[in-house]
C-alpha cells in the first residue's frame, strides 16, 4: 500500500505541474505568436507608408529594416537590440504583390524566378477582404516554415507582405520554456519531499504489518508486529489482533508437523507405491518410492496436481473411480508408461471409509514386471520354439510317410525327397545348437573361456571363410583394417559367433552385386554410455560378467547394400525368433535367433548391439564390446 501512495502522491504532483506548466508554455506561445504578428504588422505599415511617398522598394525596406533594428521599443526586438541590420534583413523578408499575383518586388531576390502569388492563403485573403490577413506555412522558395503577414495597400492596391521564419520565434519560446522547465522540477522535487516525509509517518504501521503478514505467508510463523503497546494509531486493534493469530498459526503448523513426519515415516517404509488422491482426483500425497518411480518432477505436498498428470493413464482413474463408487478395494493388472520404460504393476484402490475423509482413495502399486516379463518370455519362447521345430519336423514326417506309402518311387526321386529330409534335419540341428547357445550365454554369469586374440586376425579369418558363399550370392567382402594388430581379450570363439552371424546376415539379405564393409574402430566416450531405446539394448546391470572391467570399447561395424529393414522393424530386430521376411528368412535357412545371439553376447561384455537401415539402400550393425586390451 505504501508504495503504491507514494506512487499516487507523485503522479499526481507530477500532473499538476505539468498541466500548469503545459498551460503556460501554450499561453506564452500564443502571446509570443500574437508579438511577432504586431511585430510584422508594424514592418508592413510603416513599409507601405514609405511606399506610397514614392519611395523604392529597396529603399523603403532597408529604412524599416534599419529601425526597427535601432528601435528597442518595437514589439519583438528587444532580443535584436545589439544584432546588426543585416541579420534583421536576413529574417525578414518583404514581398510586393499586385493584385493579379505578381511579384513586383522581393526582398531576397530576383522576382523572375517567381512564380504566381494570388493563390497564397495570406494573399487571397487580404485581396478577398482588402484588409490584412497572417498564416503560419512552409515557404516553398525557402523550404523552411514563416509567419506570414499581407496588407492590403489601398492606395497602390496591392499586396504587401512581411514574413519570418519561426526560428526567431522558437528561440523566444526556448528561453521561457526552460525557466519554466527548471521551475516545475524543483517546486514537484519540494512537493514530493514534503509529501513523502509525512507519509512515512502515516504508513508505519500500515507497512510493519505488511511485512509480518508476508513472513506469515513465506513460512515464517514466529514472526510478530513489534511495539504493538506503543502503537496509537487506528491499526493498533488490528496489529494485537494479527500477533494472537500468529501465535495460533504457529501452534497449529508445529502440530502438523509432527503428523505430517508421522504419516511420511509410514509410507515410505512402505516398499509399494502409495498415492492418495482426493474425490476430484487430485494427488493429496504420496510416498517417496511413488514420487522416484513416476519422475515427473512434481511435488504434491507443495502444488497439488491431478492424477493423472502424474500417471498419464485415464484408467488408473477409472479405477480410482470404481473404487469410490462402489465403496470396496479393487484390485487389477496394468501396464503404465514410466520415465524408465514401461512396468508391470498390481493395484489396489481402497476408499477411506471415515466421514471426514469421504471420497479419499488410496491407491497402491506393486511392482511385478520382472515375474510379468518372465512369465511372458516363457511362454512366447515354449510358443517360438514349438513352431520353429513343428515345420522341420513336419516336413521330414511328411517326405518319410510319402517314403513309405510309395514303394515304386524312383531313385531319383527317393534321393530327391532325402536330400530334403537331410536339409530339414540340418537346419533342426541349427534350430537346436542356437537355442542351447542362446541358452549358455543366458545362464552364465561369468565368461570362462578368456584369451588375449588378435581381433583383426579373427575378423580375415571369418572373411574367408564366406568367400565361397559370398562369391555364390555374387557380394562382395570388403575388410577395411590396416596391418597393426588389434589386441582383444575375450572369448574367440563368441567374438566369432557374432561376425559370423552378422556377415552371414548382411550376405543373405544382399543384392547381386552388393558390397559388405567390416571395420572396427575404438568408441567414442558418448557412445560408450549411449543407450536410448531406439537405438540399442543395453543392460548395466550385468557389469560384473566382465572379467577386467578396465578394458576399452570397441566397435565392431558390419555394413551392407542390401534390401534394408523397414524403420517400423528395427525395434524388434533383436528380439529371439523375429524375422523381417519369416518366409525367405526359412528359406534361406535362418533361425531367427542370429541377432538376439549377438545382443547378448554384447552384453556379456558390457555393450549393446545397435543397427541402422534404410530401405532398399542397406544396414549398418555396430555391436559394441569392452573387450580392447
């Protein structure tokens, strides 16, 4: 409040004087308007007097020019006193018009040059009335703005017209102009100070008791209006009774407190999520555990916020919903979108059945994603591999019943069927010697079989062993490495597994005619802890499976010119038994489970398997591996 007096106080000071102020300027620049008016009419008289004594134009203006000059008692001279008459002359300017227009005489000049006069605004009127008439405008043949003054010459009947430049004028209105400037600041300087003086007196308690409610607000609950007993003012009631509700105020907030740290303590031991929320479905409060796993940077106990703000799924207030409706616990299975990926959780909803709390629903969440994810990964790899080992399997039944039932079958075509049966089989035993690789990698914790390698070595040794498939499939090998060793430790024969997996791949899926690039290189310290969900999979939890945590990362990059993944794949590209094309990859012998071996494998070593695809332009597969020495 006081500063929005003072505020007042000196707005409205400040718009007396400049209201006064503006007012004077506006009357003193009329007066000095209506000065140079009787200045230049008398220059116009008594020049049209020397004229019609038969006194030439020249002459006749220099004679005006010179007394008036000399002349301190002509209206509007008494600042050109002391000026020379060649500055008179230079600002005024004496013009002679007929009564058609023409210019007979010009003071500043040749009068051919000049054009027609009668449709002057001064001119015309003086001729309209035959009196004098004045107009302030912009002189066109001197560019600059004049006051002009014509008189109507009755005994030549002509024009004759004196004019000045505003300038003159101005310099009048500046010199009074700043003593009134000068004046208006100091007499509003004096009025503030006098006001303000006085207010601070008048407002003491007024501010006092401002300042003790905004501690109040802030937290602040010991905070009291001092010297309440000497106040004598109107506020003096209303200062003893602030301090009594701040006292109470303090005793209530020290007892919340202590309820407050109770309930906390509880619900936080609490190892679910715990979050009450009110009949409106607003976040009451909830326990650090809930506040940690949602991370949505909220804090209920200071701004309450709706429910779903903090979950983003309308059917965790659906439930909440139910719940008070039908006035039980209710209890289901979601799945909920978390800062961390997305969990697994079992809720319960169990209304506050005291009156006090009507409409209050405690909402708790447990956390089953890994026995969910495990159950689910059973089921969908008993279901993966009883399909993968059904068609195999029912293709050899099927050529040895057709073997059986016909026993006048040719030789050739007896051949024909066991080469089938041979082919089934084998791509079975591949079935088979992958899912129990997959499975070793799984159940290991540690890797047993650690060599110090030379990675370059193993990466030529693989690339001939796909020279003949490559040059089958028409694609060509292309090992980018220079001729320093690439010292690895590692398991080999894994470290093998994955560049034959991947070569295998990038050949399979390729063109004729088609390029894969092998090259390895040390990561990058971004890549190292790199992990989006888009782009890899990798597991930090697994650190310890690493012999020598101390190695060095390094990428090993497979890329082809083949047919390329649809973006809308890449995800699942990793997962076991998942194929782009399921009826070519059968074809061309693939198990599905050549890519989740190499992700794992990857994360035996504290990496993670990346790819990147473009249709019909190729991949990219960089696995990355702490394995360098």
């Amino acid at each position: 409040m006081r500063k929005r007096l003072i505020t007042l106080i000196i707005a409205v000071v400040l718009a007396a004087i400049l209201i006064t102020g503006g007012a004077g300027f506006v009357q003193l620049s009329r007066v000095n308007q209506a000065a140079e008016k009787q200045y230049l009419a008398a220059a116009a008289i008594s020049l049209a007097r020397d004229i019609n004594n038969g006194i030439p134009y020249a002459k006749a203006f220099a004679d005006v020019v010179d007394s008036f000059a000399k002349n301190p008692d002509v209206i509007g001279s008494e600042h050109m006193s002391d000026t020379e008459p060649e500055f008179v002359e230079r600002i005024l300017r004496a013009t002679i018009i007929s009564e058609t227009g023409e210019v007979l005489y010009d003071s500043e000049g040749n009068t051919a040059g000049l054009d027609n006069h009668a449709n002057r605004e001064e001119v015309r009127l003086a001729l309209k009335n035959k009196q004098s008439a004045v107009s302030i405008r912009k002189s066109q043949t001197l560019n600059q703005k004049l006051m002009y003054y014509a008189l109507y010459n009755r005994e030549q009947d002509n024009i004759i017209r004196i004019s000045s430049p505003l300038a003159s004028l101005s310099s009048n209105l500046v010199s009074f102009a700043s003593v009134i400037f000068v004046t208006m600041i100091l007499a509003a300087i004096l009025l503030i100070m006098i006001a303000l003086t006085n207010l601070r007196n008048i407002t003491k308690p007024l501010h006092q008791l401002e300042e003790a409610a905004l501690a109040l607000r802030q937290g602040d609950y010991s905070t009291r209006i001092p010297d309440v007993h000497l106040d004598t003012s109107d506020l003096r009631e209303l200062s003893l009774a602030f301090n009594e509700m701040a006292y109470a105020w303090q005793d209530s907030h020290r007892k919340q407190e202590e309820n407050a740290a109770h309930l906390s303590a509880i619900l936080n031991s609490i190892q679910d999520l715990i979050i009450v929320v009110d009949e409106y479905d607003w976040v009451l409060s909830l326990n650090q555990r809930a506040l940690t796993a949602f991370g949505r940077s909220l804090q209920p106990s200071e701004s309450s916020c709706p429910l779903i703000l903090l979950t983003q799924d309308t059917r965790v207030e659906d439930l909440a919903a139910r719940a008070r409706l039908e006035g039980k616990s209710i209890k289901t299975q979601m799945t909920l979108r978390m800062p961390y990926g997305s969990r697994r959780f079992r809720l319960v909803a169990s209304p506050v059945q005291t009156d006090p709390a009507r409409g209050i629903i405690v909402l708790s969440f447990t956390d089953i994603t890994d026995s969910y994810q495990a159950e689910e990964m059973r089921s969908e790899f008993v279901a993966n591999v009883t399909h993968e080992l059904r068609s195999p399997l029912t293709s050899i039944r099927g050529f040895i019943e057709t073997l059986r039932s016909k026993q006048d079958l040719e030789l050739e075509t007896v051949q024909h069927f066991i080469n089938i049966i041979d082919v089934e089989a084998e791509r079975l035993e591949y079935l088979i010697n992958d899912i129990l690789f997959l499975s070793a990698i799984e159940n290991d914790a540690t890797d047993r079989h650690i060599t110090d390698f030379d990675l370059s070595e193993l990466i030529d040794e693989v690339v001939v062993l796909f020279d003949d498939y490559a040059h089958d499939n028409k694609v060509y090998l292309l090992p980018e490495l220079d001729d320093s060793v690439l010292n690895v430790r590692a398991d080999r024969d894994r470290i093998k597994q994955i560049l034959i997996n991947l070569i295998d791949n990038a050949i399979k899926y390729n063109e004729e005619g088609g390029k894969v690039w092998i090259t390895v290189r040390d990561a990058t310290e971004s890549e190292q802890y790199a992990a989006e969900a888009d782009e890899a999979e990798i597991s930090y939890s697994d650190a310890d499976r690493c012999a020598i945590p101390r190695l060095r990362m390094i990428v090993l990059t497979v890329r082809d010119t083949g047919l390329g993944i649809p973006a809308d794949q890449l995800e699942r590209l990793f997962e076991r038994f998942y194929r782009v094309e399921r009826s070519r990859s059968r074809e061309l012998g693939g198990t599905g489970l050549g890519l989740s071996i190499v992700k794992h494998i990857a994360r035996l070593y504290q990496g993670y398997a990346t790819v990147e695809s473009t249709l019909g332009e190729g991949s990219t597969f960089r696995v990355f591996l702490r394995i360098g020495i």
